[in-house]
C-alpha cells in the first residue's frame, strides 16, 4: 500500500493511505486529501490505483502540477517521488519499497514512517469545545485548529515531537511566546494556545 506526506516549507502536515482505485487531491471538502489553499484547484489530482501500480493525473489545474520538477499531466509514480503544488510538496511512499530499504528518506529529507519511534504522548484540551478531552498522538502528523482559521502541526520524530504553525491569522503561542517559525520542540507540560483553545502536551 502506498501513501503521501504533504509538507510546506519543510513541515509535515499531513499524511494519506492511498489504497482506492481511485482518489483525489484539492481545494475542496469532498476530496480524499484535502489542502485548503487557493494556490490548489478544487479537484488538483487524481491518483489511479490498478494492479498495484499507482499513476498521478493533473485534472486541468490552475496552477498545474510539477512531478521530480518537471511539469506533468501524467505519470506512473515511484517512490520518493516528490509532486509539488504550489508551495506544497507531496511525497509518495511506496511502502513494499520502504520495508526492503528501511533507511532510506525521501528528497525532501523526511524520515521514512518506520524510521519514527519516540514514546506516544497526550495532549490535554484545557479549554474550548473539547474541554477535559484526551487527544493521544499516534500519528506521524497530528493537526490541531480549524482550517481557515489556524492550524498548527505536532509531527512525532525519532527524538520527540515538535509543534509547527501551519496556516492562519490566529496566534500560535507555546507557553506564552508566540511561534512564528518552526518546528520547536515539545516538552513535558509545555502548553499550547492556539485561537481560543488551550492544551497541554504530556508524555506518556
């Protein structure tokens, strides 16, 4: 089974199994992948799946959709290969490729998903809608906020986890000081501000 790593400059926010016939990358809600950028046609990308081979396909884009750095309409994936849209990247994991090289990294320099072992770790919801919820970090890439609004990025690395403001006018403040570049490490009890909702991160 295959996936994909959606980075912007270099952070991580989000990541997607690619096991349909058929799935699609855009601006809008019904998408399997959904980047909510206006940089991102509301259908961008389909990806076709058939006997185990997976192709990409520009749906008439805007802004078009550069595959390795080359402009394409379509093409058979591979792994590591890295599709760029806009500023986003989209990197494909051939999972069968990873496990017979459980080493390798991808172009953009991201850990392959195996290669990720630091301990799980909490976040407290201290306020807001989800007041006295648990939200567990089992992902590679966890995204906390509203999209439109703010949203940041807790992404779980082989040395711990770091926080990253991904996109919107609200503040993302960690321990009182806003974060304006990322990604900065987490602590233990470290608490997070993000729009009128606050957390706390704790290791388990």
């Amino acid at each position: 089974m295959g996936k994909v790593i959606v980075s912007i400059d270099g952070v991580v926010i989000k990541e997607a199994e690619l096991s349909k016939a058929r799935s699609t990358l855009g601006r809008r809600p019904y998408n399997d992948i959904v980047i909510d950028n206006l940089a991102v046609s509301g259908e961008h990308v389909a990806f076709l799946l058939a006997d185990g081979v997976l192709t990409m396909e520009d749906l008439n884009s805007t802004n078009g959709t550069y595959l390795n750095g080359a402009v394409v309409k379509k093409q058979l994936l591979q792994n590591a290969d890295t599709i760029e849209i806009g500023k986003y990247k989209i990197v494909y994991v051939d999972e069968a490729a990873q496990d017979k090289k459980p080493s390798a990294t991808t172009p953009t320099g991201l850990a392959s998903l195996s290669a990720v072992s630091a301990p799980i770790a909490l976040i407290h919801i201290l306020s807001g809608a989800a007041t006295g919820r648990d939200l567990a970090l089992t992902k590679v890439v966890t995204t906390v906020g509203k999209p439109g609004v703010s949203v940041a990025s807790i992404t779980r690395r082989q040395t711990g986890y770091v926080l990253s403001h991904v996109e919107g006018s609200s503040p993302l403040l960690l321990n009182g000081q806003p974060v304006q570049q990322g990604p900065i490490p987490l602590n233990d009890g470290d608490l997070i501000e993000l729009a009128e909702t606050r957390m706390q991160f704790a290791l388990s």
